[in-house]
C-alpha cells in the first residue's frame, strides 16, 4: 500500500487512469497524484485548461480527458514528477509512455533501455523514442519511450543500459 | 557598538524573506548568517518544491537561494554579515557577534531571530563509526560539494529529507540499498517516496536500526521490524551491506538565544521540540524580539519563507514604517500560509502551533 511502501495499488490507479475510450483516441495525461498535499503548479501550467482550478491548494489534481491534448506541460512542473502522458495510439503494438526522468545520463533517440514499473522492477524493453529537455523544462527531462501496449500503464521509469 | 533598526540572525528562508520585506518598507537591516553565503539550507535543494504559485512552488530551492541572496544582497538597506556568528543576547537589548575573529556588539532595536533547526540523532551501538551521518551533512556533501558520502547508503528515515535526499543520493550515481521507517506509515509526501521507489529503493515501514557494523568504519547494518507497541520482532533481522548510514530523524529548533533572551518557551512535539511563544505578529513574550522560520516550530522552507516575509513587515511596521498595502500584504501572507497549513498534511503544524501561541 502507498502510504506503507511507496507503491500505488490497482485501486488507487483505477480512480486517476482515463477511460479506454480516451486512451483510443490519443496522447493524454494521467496525473498519480494520491494524496491531498499543499501544491498545484500542474494547473497552473496547463494552457488546454484541462486541470480543473484548485479551490483548495491542498485538492488533488483532476484531469479533464476530454480537454487534455497529452502535450506534457504539466510533466516537467510537477515537484512530485507524478504525471505521466501515455499514447495508446502510436502503433499497433506499441504505445507511447512519456516520463519524466531527472537522472544522468539522459539517454537517446534510439537507444534500447529497460523499462521498469511503479515498483522499481524490471517489466521489459523500451525503445528511446524522443527527449525533451528544453531550458522551459528547468532540467526535467522528458524521455518518450515506445513500449508493448500491454505494458503502458506498468512502465513508469527506466534504467540506461550499462548504467547502474 | 553598532546601532541598528533591524538585526537579523539567519540568512536561511526565513532571514532572507525577513531582510527583504523590512527593507522594502524603509527599514535598515543587519542580517547575520554564520556561514560564508546566504541561502541556509536553500542551496542544497536540488529538487522542485511544493506549494503555490504565490510560493514559487515547482522551483529549486537553489534556484530561490540564489535569487533571494541577490535581491538581498542588492538592497541599500540591508548589511550582510556573513561567517558571522551570534554569541549571545543580553540584557541590555546588546546583541554580539563574532566574525573574522572579532567580536562586534550590535544594539538593534528590534531582533528577528531565524535560526532554523539542528538534526536529531538516533540511539544504537557504534553509531560513533565514521560512515554514520546526519542527512544534512550528505547533502551538504553531495549537493554543494560534490563529494559522494560513500558507495551504499542506507537511509534511516521517511519523511520528507530522508526520502529527497535519497533521491539526491541516486542522482549523485551513490546507491540506496532501502530507505527504513520506525512509523507505521511513510512520512514524505506519497509522490517523492513513488519516485524513489521505483527508481530502485525499497522501502520499509514499521522497521528501525538495531546496530551499525563495523571496527574503523561503518561496514553494515542490522534491521528489524518492529510490532504495533514499537518492540522489536525477534527473527525479523535484516543485514545490509552498506558502508554508509543517513540519519534523517527529524530537526529540533535552534533556539539558545531565544533562551538567553529570556522568550518564554514552551515544549511542542508537534513543532520538533522547544519552540517560543509568540502572538500573530511572530512577536515572542520579549517585545521587539520577533521569530520565524524552523526555529519557530519545524515545517517547510516555503512556510519559513512566508513567516520571515511576515516578521520582517510586522518588525518594520513596529518602527513605524508603513504602506499603503502593507495591511492588504499581510493578509495575503497569512491567508496563503493557512492554505499551506489547511489540508491533512498540515494537521501536526496545526495542533503544534496551537499550543505555542501566546
């Protein structure tokens, strides 16, 4: 359980993960934001006015899905880097998981990574899609990474090959 | 002797945001800090911090430090006394101050006392060998001189410093074989512990340090359960080959000069140990000796920087300095730190500094 181990259940995902519906049609975000804490840069950040305003700082984030466009503004401004931007679309097999990642070395386009879960276990490969890693995004990366789509919403990090 | 309006002893969150608001009233300050730069506990922050907008929430704490040292450092009325330390304060309102090996007597006519907080430490045999550290002391280490404390850590602590610093930690190429955590329940904030969990740190709740292995230096640790009454669970043993063990069990506010000054004081848990009484305008029971930040009850850098903001105003406005927004700024200071102190995670802060209102 979260507040004992750090790890979100089924149950605490099953109430932030937008419908299968919206997943179908494209990129959107998906904020594991879990607890009622003093903070709300995501909506601040978001210009598609997809996170509903906070009438209480201390409010969770809510995602509008139908609004969310999956650009990933809010990624790099999160303090707890807990959103995520999954595209269910990007191919037949394969889905994008966007993450942020604030380790070195940033890895490359191209480049093969294990893929790994909430837990911090590996769940498999990951192909190195697109970084961004603007001077807006005040070094917090965002690395796109192409994974099985059974596997979208396991990936949440990943380790460089050869890096510890 | 050395007059002046405002001294200042701190040059942390709280002393900053304290020069700069009396400052921006009028009002000639002296702000001392210890060390040789401004910023306190700031300029380790690698990380983004919480908060509002208004509280410059998503920024780096070292990013915050830097800005507000040279706001600070730019403003006419402010003097900066750094590798300066306050000794004492005495009776007759003389503050004194060491730096560069002389001993200077300042005579302000008020005192914000923003001193922040010391580290506790745990009990357990060979907590003596090298290799045992304080968390700030790895982050000062890792963060500001880039020196790793060593090649495995176990980090002794959840809340909020030990989870972020080990994330620092990792960020540094050091590793963190687990994180352990005596309560029941993870004290950081859920989304800095995902983080890091998934980053390859497990973490154990309900478990405590029973010793540190080792002859010269720290080789290893024992780790046990522990039940619901705290007791150690026999058989539950964990070793961990670890060369390095952080402690990072909670601060306590640093508070000899308000002691000396005769503030009266009073033990709140809540706060981290013994805090001063103060009234709304972070007034202590001595008039014209004012506090804010850690060593008024521990909490979070953004909330120092809101208390200092405050105590610099209400320090400035007691002199008679004043504008027109000045009542307008204060409500909006306040009304902001009660929005940081409302929801469940404020709930200690809260009870705490119930008690310690004068």
């Amino acid at each position: 359980m979260l507040a004992q181990n750090g790890i979100p259940t089924p149950e605490d995902l099953a109430g932030v993960l937008p419908p299968e519906e919206r997943l179908a049609r494209g990129p959107v975000a998906i904020a594991e934001c879990f607890q009622n804490i003093p903070c709300d840069p995501c909506y601040h950040s978001c210009k598609q006015g997809a996170i509903k305003e906070f009438t209480d700082i201390n409010q969770r984030p809510q995602v509008d899905f139908e609004k969310c466009n999956g650009c990933g503004s809010c990624m790099s401004r999160c303090p707890g880097l807990a959103i995520f931007v999954v595209d269910a679309t990007y191919s037949d097999s394969e889905a994008l998981v966007k993450i942020p990642y604030e380790f070195l070395p940033i890895p490359e386009a191209g480049e093969t990574v294990t893929a790994i879960n909430r837990a911090g276990r590996e769940v498999g490969e990951a192909r190195v899609i697109r970084v961004q890693n603007t001077r807006a995004q005040d070094r917090t990366a965002i690395v796109w990474l192409a994974v099985p789509k059974d596997l979208m919403m396991e990936v949440r990090h990943f380790k460089v090959k050869g890096v510890r | 002797m050395k007059h002046t309006e405002i001294a200042i002893v701190g040059g942390g969150p709280a002393g900053l945001a304290a020069a700069l608001n009396a400052a921006k009233l009028g009002a000639r300050v002296h702000l001392i800090d210890r060390n040789d730069y401004l910023g306190g506990q700031l300029i380790k922050q690698t990380h983004r911090f919480f908060g509002s907008k208004e509280q410059r929430a998503s920024e780096r704490g070292i990013d915050i430090a830097r800005e507000l040292a040279n706001q600070v450092t730019a403003s006419k009325n402010i003097q900066v006394m750094t590798e300066a330390t306050a000794l004492g304060y005495y009776e007759d309102g003389v503050l004194l101050v060491e730096q560069h090996k002389k001993i200077f007597a300042i005579k302000p006519e008020r005192l914000i006392i923003a001193t922040g907080g010391a580290e506790k430490t745990l009990l357990f045999p060979n907590n003596d060998l090298p290799g045992v550290y304080g968390a700030g002391a790895v982050q000062t280490l890792v963060n500001v001189f880039g020196v790793k404390p060593g090649k495995r850590v176990l980090m002794v602590g959840a809340g909020n410093i030990g989870v972020i610093v080990s994330y620092q930690l990792l960020q540094a190429g050091v590793e963190v074989a687990a994180i352990i955590e005596a309560a029941p329940r993870i004290g950081a904030y859920w989304v800095h512990a995902s983080k890091v969990v998934r980053a390859g740190v497990p973490i154990y709740t309900r478990h405590t340090i029973q010793r540190a292995h080792g002859h010269r230096e720290v080789t290893g640790a024992t780790v046990v359960q522990l039940d619901e009454n705290w007791q150690p669970v026999p058989g539950t043993e964990k070793e961990f080959d670890v060369d390095v063990i952080c402690l990072s069990v909670g601060l306590t506010p640093l508070t000899e000069l308000l002691w000396q000054a005769g503030c009266r004081m009073v033990f709140v848990p809540e706060l981290g140990g013994n805090v001063p009484l103060r009234n709304e305008h972070l007034e202590t029971s001595v008039p014209g000796i004012y506090v804010a930040g850690d060593v008024a009850g521990i909490e979070e850098a953004s909330a120092a920087m809101m208390e200092g903001a405050l105590a610099g105003l209400n320090a400035a406005a007691s002199l008679g300095y004043t504008t027109e927004s000045l009542g307008l700024d204060r409500r909006n200071i306040l009304a902001q730190l009660e929005g940081l102190r409302s929801g469940p995670v404020g709930e200690k802060i809260r009870k705490g500094l119930a008690q310690a209102l004068l």
